[in-house]
C-alpha cells in the first residue's frame, strides 16, 4: 500500500509538471483588455493577487500594460467564451511578484499589424506627472510625437494595431517594432484614441484635428 501512494503521488506530480511548464517564453506582451486580474493559480476560481501597499485592492493590468511571460500552461482552454492558455507573467512589480492571467487577453510583437485607415485626423495631448506630451495621428496611419523640450525634435512613425483592434503602439522611422517593458502605448475606445492615465481624472483621448 506504502507503495503504490508513492507511485500515485509521483505520476500526479509527473501531470502537475507537464501541463504547467508549457513554453518558458520570457517574451514581452500587452495587455489588451481593462482591469485583468493577475491570479495566484492558473484557474478562474484562484484568489486574485492583492496589492502590498493598499488594503482589498486587486492587483489588475490595464490595457496596454506590458508584461514578461515566463511560461504557459500547455493545454488550451474556454473560459467566458473565448480560448486560450494561461499565461505565467511578471508584471514588473516593486516586489517581484508574479502570477496568472489568461492569454487570450495578451498581444505578442507578431500580434501588431499596420493600421493603414483612420476615420479623422487626431491630436493627443495629456500629461506624465508634470510633464506634457502631444501627438499627432493621420488618417492614413502616421503618427507624429511632438517635440516640446528644446532640442528635441518631431519624431515620425507608423501605428501599429494589435489583432483584436484595441491596443496601438507607434513604430517611428529606421527603428524596429518592439514591445519593451513600460512602453507607452495606446488604445481604442469607442472610435477615440486613449492613453492610459494621461489625465487629472483618468485617461486622456485625443481630438479630431482641425
């Protein structure tokens, strides 16, 4: 009997192990849905993470937050409709802490596909803690950081759009499309283009230029 608990005991930790180790990708992907709850366990009845600073308060990611992906569960799954796997991610929190958020809601760099139409033409302007930002969005896709410290200069790229048409993120010119770690991106919400966090009370979404 001692025996064959042993074996039973083992063989479990055999499944435990190949259905959780999945691809260790260590990529870098976006978040491309609102208030995602980072879980303690890859399942959508585990407790989700809570913050260290504030009390009963969800650790979530925002849309268009980056994450590094450690690894994935190997067998894909239905949760609320749509398919995928979960996804292990480091947030890049203070305190190293890390957990599980179910990959549909990711976009990898291979994910970004050319915006080639707008609807208007857009100016953006919001600020980052005392700092002011604007940028420029055409119709035909171009988008335009404008300088606004001496010295700098104008920088001009392309929109990129995730494949579920909610996350952009800009490629300037003679650069590579990358998904780097605190990257500004942005978002589409109801026809606007948002930054997250880009304003007094939330975020900020930009105008149709005249």
């Amino acid at each position: 009997m001692r025996f064959k608990t042993i074996i039973t005991v083992f063989l479990f930790g055999i499944f435990f192990i190949s259905d959780i180790s999945g691809r260790d990708n260590n990529e870098i992907n976006i978040c491309t849905t609102d208030y995602l709850n980072i879980r303690v366990e890859p399942d959508l009845k585990s407790k989700p993470l809570m913050s260290a600073v504030r009390i009963n308060e969800k650790r979530q990611l925002r849309i268009g937050d980056t994450v590094r992906v450690l690894k994935r569960t190997e067998r894909e799954e239905t949760v609320n409709g749509v398919k995928g796997r979960w996804a292990y991610v480091d947030p890049g929190y203070s305190d190293k802490t890390c957990g599980w958020v179910f990959d549909y809601y990711l976009a990898k760099k291979e994910d970004f596909k050319l915006l080639k139409l707008l609807p208007n033409n857009y100016v953006l302007n919001f600020t980052d803690g005392d700092a002011p930002f604007e940028y420029e969005f055409y119709k035909d896709g171009i988008a335009i950081y404008k300088a606004i410290d001496e010295g700098e200069i104008d920088q001009k790229g392309k929109l990129y759009i995730d494949s579920r048409g909610r996350v952009l993120t800009i490629k300037y010119d003679n650069e590579e499309l990358e998904l780097m770690m605190m990257m500004r991106t942005f978002y589409l919400k109801d026809g606007e283009i948002c930054v997250v966090g880009g304003g007094d009370l939330g975020d900020a979404c930009a105008v149709v230029k005249k």
